[in-house]
C-alpha cells in the first residue's frame, strides 16, 4: 500500500464566531485522486488552504510527510504541496515566462536557463508557448487557469491542490483545462481538488469525500458513492446535482 503523504488530525479553523472547519481527521496516500465534493459554504475551500498553510489552523495538526507543516520552512512546504487557485492567481505586471520562472529562480530550485527550457517545454506542450512574452491581461480565462496549473508543475510538488479550478472560467475553457489535469493526474501526481463538476469527479478520482458544515460527512470509492451513498444529506446532495 502506497505511504500515508498527508495525515489531518481534528482540524479546526474559526474566523471569529464562525466555525468553519469542525473537526476534520484525513489521511492522503501517494498517488491518490481525492476529489472533494459539499455545499457552498461547506469548508471545502478552507479546508484545502489550511494543508497548503495559506490558513493557519485554530486548532488540530496536519502533517507532510509525518512532519507537522507549522514546523517547515513554509516556502519549502509550498514547494511540495502547491496549489491551483480559482482566479488563477497569476502576477499581472509580469510575463508568462516570468510568472513560471520567478519562483523555481529564486528558490534556487533550478537556473534561470533550466528554468525557461522547461518553461517552454511545458508552454508547447498545453499550446501556448505563443504566449510566453504576452501579460495575464491579455489572455482568456481558461488560458491563465492551464498556465496557472504548469505554474504549479514547475516546481515538482509531491502534491497538488485544486481549488475549484473551473468555476471562474467559461463553459468552453472548462473541457481544456479538466483535460490539463486529467494529464497531470495520469503523470501518477498525488490531487485533492475540490470541484463541482460532478462528471469529472467520477472520471478522475480513487476517492470521493463529501464535506458538509465543516466536517466530513462521508467518503469512499466513486462507483460506490455515486451510486450507493450511505447517508440522507449525501444522498439528498446528489439527486440535486445528478
């Protein structure tokens, strides 16, 4: 059985008053497809930036690696555990080069050379390497999304978190970009992805979690979770969705 790469044990995250995460214990293997699934509000989202440290935890622990991730050098810790953001998140003064070289060159992850070869490997090969010298401003939403997610290829996480990766963008980017990510999962990459694209959920994942008002309600294989959930709410989410 592949090794245990992330172990979460009783998180919680408050804002205030608000309780957002509840009591989450999860274990990720190494080569795993996670796909986490809930309501708008459910934590989902939250609960994928406190692995990534881009939410601290009011309380319980996460651990990389049987390491707690309060204890790394955070920038390492991104390094292995990246992350995809909804609105892409790319640096508008800068160019597509720039934005895929700046942090494997400053991190001294690789030269500046390497770091542009592999740059336009990776441009060429999601049909873009036109774009290389254009601005974030200039480029569709579903273009900075796959840019984005090479983005995070560059730096050769161990794992990679999708935050609803299609839902800023428009109907006829989304099939691209699930295409992109169907690769990088076939490449044997370690995914969490939180997405409400119910299809490519089926399609990609080894495990579906469904997370409900801060908690998880229910988990287990697609087959069995699309089509026998063991739970009302699971059950009352999905003859909404289906």
């Amino acid at each position: 059985m592949a090794e245990k790469i992330i172990k979460v044990k009783n998180l919680k995250k408050e804002f205030g008053k608000n309780k957002v995460i509840k009591g989450i214990d999860f274990e990720l293997r190494e080569g795993e497809r996670v796909v986490i699934l809930g309501p708008s509000g459910s934590g989902k989202s939250t609960f994928l930036r406190c692995i990534n440290r881009m939410e601290e935890p009011s309380s319980g622990e996460v651990y990389f690696n049987d390491i707690l991730i309060t204890d790394k050098n955070i920038q390492k810790m991104r390094q292995d555990i990246g992350m995809v953001f909804q609105h892409f998140n790319l640096i508008s003064n800068l160019t597509v080069m720039e934005n895929l070289t700046l942090a494997p060159v400053i991190l001294k992850l690789m030269s500046e050379e390497a770091a542009e070869k592999k740059a336009r490997g990776l441009l060429r090969h999601i049909d873009l390497l036109n774009k290389a010298s254009a601005y974030p401003a200039s480029l569709s939403g579903g273009q900075k999304q796959r840019i984005a997610i090479i983005r995070a290829m560059m730096m050769n996480p161990k794992v990679l978190l999708f935050d609803e990766p299609t839902s800023a963008l428009d109907p006829e980017s989304i099939g691209d970009v699930l295409s992109l990510i169907h690769e990088v999962a076939n490449l044997g990459m370690t995914i969490m992805i939180v997405t409400h694209e119910i299809n490519f959920a089926k399609e990609i994942a080894s495990r579906v979690v469904f997370v409900d008002e801060g908690r998880i309600i229910e988990e287990g294989r697609p087959a069995e979770f699309f089509a026998h959930p063991k739970t009302p709410r699971v059950r009352e989410f999905l003859e909404k969705v289906l």
